[in-house]
C-alpha cells in the first residue's frame, strides 16, 4: 500500500468520517507513529506537546496545541510520554477528570517500579479512567503497516466502557484487541514485551546441560579413548559423529520428558483418589511446558537426521568403505549377503523414518493455525494417541539400531556405558508405566477419578 | 501467568468493574472451571446448586445459593448440568422466563437423543432464551488458560439479542464466537467435539485400503517370487525396499485423484451445457475433500523422501555395491561411464526433487494462517497452476524412472505388470483429458459455461 | 456440513430471529452465492431484479421483485451488478436515499476506470451511503461454505455508521471485517483481489535472472570447457550438478541481500546523523520485501539439501566410486585416512547442516500464525539474532567447502573464477561491515540515533 495516498485520503475533504477526534500526549516517536495511523484510520488527532509547534516531523492531518488545549477537544487521551515525566499530569487532573487515559508505557526492566506505569497514573490523576494497552507495539511496525509480529494489543483497565472505547480503536486499526480484565493485569502486560521466550527457558537450559555432559561423554569415549589406547586422531569426529550421537539422545530424552508428567499426575491421582487436589507446583510447571520440550526435541530430532543423511556424502566414510571393499579384495574374500544384518539395518532405519515422520506431523498440528482448526478430541487424539506412538517408535528404533551392543564387553570402554543407552531411561520407565497404567484394575478407577469421582469425599485441601 | 495473582486481580477492592453478574447451574467440573475464567474477566458469579454451601472447590469470589436464588440475581445463565437432570428446571420455569439459558452440554454418541439438548431444554422452559455456546471448549483449557486447542465457540440460538449478550461474553473470555444460526444448528454444534477427523477418513480410509493391496501384490512379486524360483530370502525387502514402493505409487495416485473430480466437473459441464445443475453427490463431496487427499499424498511423498534418501545407509545396499565393485575386480573388467544411464538417473532425480519441492509448496500455502493471507486469485494460482505443475513433474518422475521396464519381459514376473505401473493409471488420465480440455474448441464453451452462459437456458432442475 | 438442512434450518417457522432484511440487486451468481449465505446466517433476503420472477436458481426463502419494492424493504442494498449497468440507479435515486449501497464489485483489470466502482456509484446516488465490502470473497467459496481462501473482507466508506452495519453483517456471515477508511480506499481494495503476489514479484525476477546468468556461466565451465578440451560429454550435469551449484549461490546472495539494506540503513543513518529524514525509495521498498527475499533463499536452500542428499543415489557418483576403487585396487595402492579432508568434509557439512537448521527455524517464524504469538523483542531477536547466525554458518560453510580452490589455478578455466566464489560477494561484504558496525565508537552513536537522537538537530526534510 502507498503511505502518501492513504495520508491524502484522510485529509480528503469528501471524507465525511464522523470519528470522534483522538489526544495524543507526546510527539515523540510512538506518539507521532500512533498519530499517523490514527489519522490513516479517519480519527481526528491533536496533539499535547510543551512546545506546541507543528513541525514537519507531526503528521500530516494532526494540530499540535498545549497539552490542556488538546485534552479539552478529546475524550480520549493517549500518554505517549515516559513515565518519569508523569508527574506534570497532575497540574491537567480538572481537565482529565472523566476522561479515558490509555497509558502506552514500556519499562526498560522487568518489574522496574513497585506499582505498574498504568497504576501510577491512575494514582496520578484519580478522576481519570486509565485503560493500559498498545504497549506490545512498536513504533516502527505501526508506521510501516508491516505489522509482521503480533498484531494483538493487551488491553485492560478498571472501567469497561472506557476499555470498550480503547478496544473498538484497536480494532479500526486493524489489530486484536485482548481484554486482561482490571488495571492490576498491567503489570504484567508492562513486562510482557520484555520477555524474551518464557516458556522455553527450562526447554532450551536442560538441553544445554545435558548437550554438554553428553559431549564430554562422547568426546572422552570416541576421541580421547582411541588417541591414548590405538594412537588414533580421530578429533575430526566432533563435528559430525559425536553431534549425531548427542542429537538423538536428547530428542528421545526430551520426548520422553514430554509424556513423563502425564504419568506422573495419573500415580499422583490414583495414589490421591482424587483429581481435586492441586498438583505439586513443579509438576505443573513442567505440563505447562510440554508443548516447547516437544518442539526442542524435535528440532534434535531435525537435525540428527540432516546429520545421518549425509553420512554417505562424509569422506570419513567414502574412504572408510573403499578400505574395506580394498582389503576385502586384497584377501580376496568375498561376503555373503547377511540377512540378519539387512534386517536390523533396514528395520531401526524405517522404524526411525516412521517415527520422525509422526513427529513432525505432531509438530505441524502445535502450528497455532492448525490447533485452532482442530476439536479437543481430535486434538487429544493427535497428542496424546499419535504422540505415544511417535514414543514408541522413536524407542525401537533407539533399542534395534543399538541392541547389539548392550551384551559385548568391548562397548564398555572404561567400565562406561555406551553414550546411547542413556537415552533408553526416561522413553522406556514411560511406556513402562503407561503400559500397567492401561490394566482395567488402574484404569477403570483412574478414568472415574478423572471423570469426578473421589475415594474419600472431603472438602479439604 | 499466574493463576494466583489473577484471581487476587479480580477480588481486588479497587476493581470498579460493571460486568453484569453471570449465574451457572452446576459446580461439576465444567460449572467451576467457566466460573473461574468468568471471574477472572472482571464478571460477578453466583453458582446454583442443589447443596449450597460454599466448597474450597468454587472459585475464589464465586457465591453459591440455590438454583432460584441464583437465577434471580442474572440475566445469563449457564446451564452446567447433564441433559438427564434438566428436568428439575421447569420448577424454576417461572423465574427463568426471560432470561438467557446457555447451554453448554455435550453428548457422549453422535445424534444420541432424537432432539438436540439445547433444544430439549427450550421445549422444557418455552419461556428462555436458550443459547448454545461453549460445548466445544473443555473444563482443563479453561481453567488451565492453555488454549492449546480452538478458540472457536459456536454459538446458535433463535433469538439475535441473547445470542450478541453470549457472543461478547465469548469474545471477553479471549474467545472467538462464530454465530452458527438459530437453534435448529444446535445438534451439528453439539455432534462437532465428538467428531474425529471426518473429512480425513475417506482418504486415510482409501490410502489404507490401496496400501494393503499393494502391500500383498509388492510382497508376491519381490519376497515370495525369488523365493520360490531363487531360494533367495528377501523377507528384509518388508522393511524399506517395499514400503519405498508403495508410498510413491499412492501419492502419485492420490495427487492424482486430487485432480480428476475437477476434470469431471469440466466434462459434465461440457456435456449439460450448463453450470447451473447440481453434480452428482459423490462429485461434490470428493470436491470437498480434496484438499485432505492432496496432504495424504503430500505424506506418503515425503516419506517416499526420506526412504529413498536412506538408501545408500542401508546394509543391503552397502553388501550390494561392494559385492559388485568385488566381482568386477576379480573379473578384472573395468566399465566405461554410460552417460545414457546418468542422464536417465540424474533426469528422474531431478524431477522428483523439484515435484517434492513445489507438493511441499503447495502443502505451506493449504496452512490456514497461510491461506488466510492470500487472495482467491493468488489461491487458485498457487492451487491450480503449481498444483497441475507438481502433477506433471511427479508423473514425468515416475515415468522417467521406470521407463525401460516397459519393454523389458522380464520385469513381468508371473504376467504381472510391476506394480509401479499402476501408480501411472489416474495421473496419466488427468492430465491427458486436461491437455485435450485446453484446446480452444473446448475451453471457449467451458470458459462461457462459467461465466453463467447456458446451452439450453431453462429453469427446471 | 449439511447444505439442505441449514436451509431448512433458516425457514424453520420456529426460527424468531429479528435480523433486519437485507435486499441484493442483481440475481447473478454473486448475489444468489451472497443472498444463500445471508439467508443460512438468519437474514432476510429480498431480491431487486429487472425481471422480478421467483426462479429455481434464487436461493430458498427469499423474495424476488422489482428493484424499486425491494430496495424499500431494507436499510442495506447489495449492488451485486456490474459497473456497467449502475446509471440504471439514478432513477432510483429517491428510494435509495439514505440507505447503505454495499458495491461489492470487482475490475478486470488493475486501475480500469479513472475512479474506483465504489466512488462512481457514490456518484450516481449522492443521497446514499455507499461501503465498499465483500469483492474479495469469491461467489464459489460463498456458496460451498469452503472459505480456504482469505476469510478478510475488507471494508471502506466515509459514513462510520454505515459501514459498522456493514461490518456486523461479515461478523455474522463467519467472515473477519478490516475497516480500511473512507471510501478513497475503495480502489485499492479494488485492486486487491487482481494482484498476484506483488510482494513477491521482485525476489522472483531477481532470482530468475542471477538462475539464468549462473546457469550459463555453470554450463560453459563445466560442460562446454571438458567437451572442448577433453573430449567428454558431461551434458547430463544440466540435471543435478550444475542446478546443485545455482542453488547455494542464489540462497546465500538473496540471504545476504536480506540483510544489506539493514547495514545500508544503518551508514545512511551515520552519515546523517539523524532517523528522521526517510530513506531513499528503492531502499524503503528492499526493506518492506525483506521477508520473501528471505523465504525464496530459503526455498533454494531446501532444494540445495535435496540435491546434495541424492548425491549418493546418483548413477554417475557410483560409477566414479567403483572406478576410483577399482583402479586403486589394480594399482594396489591402499590410501591412508585423510585427516585433513575428514576434517574439511565434517564441518562444512556440520556448518551447512546447523545453517540450514537455523533457517529453516527463521522460515517457521515467519508463518503468520507463529509471528502473531510472539512479542516485540522475540520478533526481533528471532530475525535479527538467529539471522546473523544464520549468515554467518552458511558463509561459513562455503567457505570451508571451497576455501581449497581460491589458490589451485586449474579451477580458473579460461581465467574465469570458480561460480561459488560470486556468492561469497555480498555476505562477505554484509557481515564486515556488520562486524565494524558492532565498534562501540559506531554502536553507541547509531544507537542514539535511532532512540531519537540528531546531530544536528533542525527540522528540515
């Protein structure tokens, strides 16, 4: 879209718009952003400044006064100052009195001051409405119209006809409004544009631990072993080798981990014989976020096989095969083929496809556009019936492609166990106990419990 | 966000909300978990119930009375209690009269009583108005804020200005409302949690079926045929040489069928002269569903994908190269480059890549929030154009790759064709009959034909 | 769901909706595809025709007449007939005033007429409100109910009221209104549905013009160059080899190509000492199609994978295995293992496969229901950390892949440089200056100015 015809198009005296004319406190870079969509929108603008005088940087369309002149032709009056500078609103609280302030503030850290911005003012000017919202904006993405990130604006406040007013301007703006109820959600509201992936923050430190502890495993048992036992330089086997044994270790760890607190929260419910009673704080936290332990364990998952797939294209493995075929030949021996071997190669290779397969499909379904499209069963079914079949498959493919290993002694290097059998835990003490979970004897009582029945009935926490 | 410091938010003194108070019959599960998400959006609660004493299980702020106090203090009320108890409520039908009665049941069997719920409550209180909303949101997504799955509330009811005061409750609770119609939708609203998938089983019903057909026709040819004339035991074929066969073979047929109704459509429009009659209704519904045959194939296309990339890895194929390059050496014969046969290799890759590219292509652009951004021209562009390219590339894939076999006797082992001919069928059909509908002598009528030109003009049906 | 049984549904005598009739000129397939979909939502339908006879094709339950009785019955007219035929309306001038015209037509063409339909209508009825809505939305995906397509519907109009009525009316239809101003806007709605994606238009050229030039420069190299001077026909490098070269280059041009309007911003913002003067035109629109230069570069990156994981399968890369084995076999030469190659092959395929990772995690975010959930500072750490890293691996990873040739003079045939070395250009150049940029002497500066500092502060543009 062409920014100056649409400027032209407010300013179009055949325009008989009959918005209500809007203040904007403020002509810094939000304040004249707002302004200028606000005026691309058909509201009237004023601005409040100091220096009331129109430079070219205001926008097109908009007068700039002294902020009690601007207040005094608007209902609604937006804050686009900082809040350091709040103070002087005291001096305007007649002319602010019944009117809408809509406080657009950001702090720099989170939880900077005791009391949120929108409370201060509300504190400030006591005969306002303050409504908290268009702070999750940027200045930049409203002047541009590329709204590419969020397009929803927070909004709350204590009085519902003034967050009405704010919201019906949100959504002439062409943005989604949210309702947060009263003016105490503003703090959160304030600190949620600071936040920076909250919920993978547990997700993506665990998996930096244990990528960690698993490299040093490997590097000591690949690399380090063989250079002091057979003198050879294999360090090379750090960039791909050693990261193909870490990734999908953790994808396995990880999707175990997603379907463990499930597991447990059923024990908790049986042992309990109640679901009314709150699950310990951890365990909540930890199904909170599942949805993002899946998503990193499927991105390990990605990447281990782009990293198995290239294995033929290696020139590690190019020259170790023609070595082979070499020394065959000079031997002259000739192999047969190995039906066992083929068997074990071809099936932990399409149990692995089939299960990465299932996994990325469980990944496309947690695409918000698609879980929206979907009804609770079916979502249930996808994450629950399709997810523990990824687990499974994902199992056996860990437990064929290395079953050999777990009986000959020369795997244990260092009385240490091969890196891959710490994978195996966590998927397997799962499907373990979601397989006696599924017995009649715990299921029956388990689904009443879930369905409201309580073993001993009492209204006690 | 935490759960605590909401449900302070709205006991807060200082919240001067004007929320209309909101009554729910019931306090099961569903009943408290609505009630907490109510209160939390700044709405004063009461809970009806047969035992009005206030539990630790009622949300914080909630008040619990009986059934006709409760009724008298709001103007909606949530009807949170089994279909089998609604019966007690025509006692109550005198102070319901007038109000909204929300009903928010579900059904455990689709079309389980001969009249919907919502509208067996309207026949047992004639004088509410009864709205059904919220039967698809479930008690854990609303108590636990994790709306994972849909935000979409249906909603339907006979009177308009009830269904607005439910619908902005909807949209306050952060939900979105879709006005479904009067109550006569209220059996679709109430059968849609408890269906599965039901525009995805006709194709996972057909791609199963074909499946196990190819399955066994796969099995005979390459397991059980050398094993009878070569004692040779291919058993391992089971786990990826066959698989890797019947997923292309489906994908291309089901691409295909994705493609043939709209070719039937065209003739059928051809033949009547017109558009204006109704297509058969096997036409209609698998025009419907053609987007989810489209996705089945873009599945088995990929795992053909990850099959086919998982070759050189796998044993068999690593004993069979070696085995070769031995022989040839043993037999002293080196073999000059057959540019023909790297040409044919190189040609049939090629085009299985950019086909997989643009499936996958056409996949991203069938997302919702995808489609969602693009105009009908822009749809129909990537839909059509790219969809008939991808057609025509996997089919020249196919073709391509097992040209030479035509030809070749031996590859009809006991007079059977190989079965990858099969896969050529519907796609070979569709576009040859595309081809032919493209000339002008045919598209000219058919172009009129949908523009609204009718050979016979008549109003009869 | 069931096309009959939600008509019935509408025409159910127990049905009381109090929706307000709404009358549509013009009996066409949009206005009979408008008119059925109104009826379904609870509306009453009453058709304006010039031959005002019931026919069987007018959807069931509505009312066909003569223009001037049905534009009498209802306050909001749809004008579903095109431009040509509106001088007809003039003499219903008298009737039409004051009620709301909805012109929902479309152009053939971008910019056909000197003003937009909406506009000229507005023309024609002064007395009326005319909104311009509902061009987008197809008759067909009206009448199926399967809007894949955009659900938007963009709504323009210089009366607020009027073009709230209208707005209510695609909420109720399940559609999702944009108030895009006043009727200015018209043309560009106009407009909207005959563009094909505008954004993309340039990446695309750009891209099929460098595939062109690299192909050509791919074809003399590396096949004309051996045919001339060794005799050997390589012809069928056209199909993997040569594409398997365009691609990387292209994707890491157009990547760097992402990124260097950011860095030429940034000196032009230096140089200035100020934000507040706009940049030159053809930056400001290289920045706005930042994100599908981004996505066309990822697409080659996809196909670069694809190509590179056949690689193996390929008839020619077999027989050069063989031979290579063979002749070292005949020649009885055992090769030792390379460390330095192992180490070389290893991490340019490691960087390539984390780069690709990265970028693939950059295409995910960029889908408009991913980007919708984050915030501000996610969306920018996202695309502007995790993008850096992006470019950094896969500089890196061509330069570890080719770093050997920069100084082996065979790979300059004809004293043209090897075609990789061309995509080094740009990324090399974005993340040196990138790299000076980060100076403190240069940051700090820069990051004044864009908080809003000036150097010399005047307001001239």
């Amino acid at each position: 879209m062409n920014k100056n015809s649409s400027n032209i198009m407010a300013l179009a005296p055949k325009s008989s718009n009959k918005r209500e004319t809007v203040c904007i406190f403020g002509t810094g870079d939000f304040g004249r952003a707002l302004g200028h969509k606000l005026i691309q929108s058909g509201y009237p603008v004023v601005f409040g400044s100091r220096s009331p005088q129109t430079s070219s940087l205001i926008p097109k369309g908009a007068e700039v006064m002294s902020h009690a002149e601007a207040a005094q032709k608007a209902a609604i009056i937006f804050i686009a100052i900082q809040r350091q500078h709040y103070n002087f609103l005291t001096s305007l609280a007649e002319i602010l009195h019944g009117k809408v302030l809509v406080d657009v503030s950001n702090n720099s850290k989170i939880n900077e001051y005791p009391e949120s911005n929108a409370e201060y003012l509300s504190q400030l000017v006591p005969g306002a409405k303050v409504v908290k919202a268009f702070n999750t904006v940027s200045a930049w993405a409203l002047q541009s119209g590329t709204l590419d990130a969020s397009r929803q604006v927070f909004v709350c406040g204590d009085d519902t006809e003034a967050k009405q007013l704010v919201m019906d301007i949100v959504r002439t703006l062409g943005l989604t409004p949210l309702d947060q109820g009263s003016l105490l959600a503003a703090r959160e509201i304030e600190n949620y544009p600071l936040q920076l992936f909250p919920m993978w923050k547990f997700p993506i430190l665990l998996s930096l631990g244990l990528t960690t502890f698993f490299f040093f495993y490997c590097l000591a048992l690949d690399v380090i072993y063989p250079y002091v036992y057979e003198k050879k330089d294999f360090s090379f086997f750090i960039a791909i080798t050693i990261p193909n044994k870490i990734c999908p270790i953790l994808a396995l760890i990880l999707l175990g981990l997603v379907y463990l607190p499930g597991v447990l929260a059923a024990i908790i419910q049986l042992y309990r014989g109640t679901k009314y009673r709150r699950f310990p704080d951890w365990l909540d936290k930890w199904m909170l976020c599942r949805k993002q332990l899946g998503l990193v364990a499927l991105a390990f998952a990605s990447v281990h096989v782009l990293y198995t797939l290239v294995i033929p294209i290696r020139s590690f493995v190019r020259w170790r095969i023609s070595d082979r075929i070499i020394s065959q030949v000079l031997n002259n021996r000739t192999e047969l083929l190995n039906t066992t071997n083929a068997w074990i190669s071809d099936s932990y290779l399409a149990l692995g496809i089939l299960g990465f397969f299932l996994f990325v499909l469980l990944g496309i379904t947690s695409l918000p556009s698609v879980s929206n499209n979907v009804n609770w069963r079916e979502f249930r079914f996808v994450q629950s019936k399709l997810g523990y079949l990824t687990l499974i498959l994902c199992t056996a493919h860990t437990l064929v492609y290395g079953g050999k290993w777990f009986l000959k002694p020369s795997s244990y290097k260092w009385y240490l166990p091969p890196v891959y059998m710490f994978s195996l835990i966590i998927p397997c003490s799962v499907l373990v106990v979601k397989f006696v979970l599924i017995f009649p004897c715990l299921d029956k009582p388990l689904t009443r419990i879930r369905q409201g029945w309580e073993r001993n009935p009492q209204y006690s926490e």
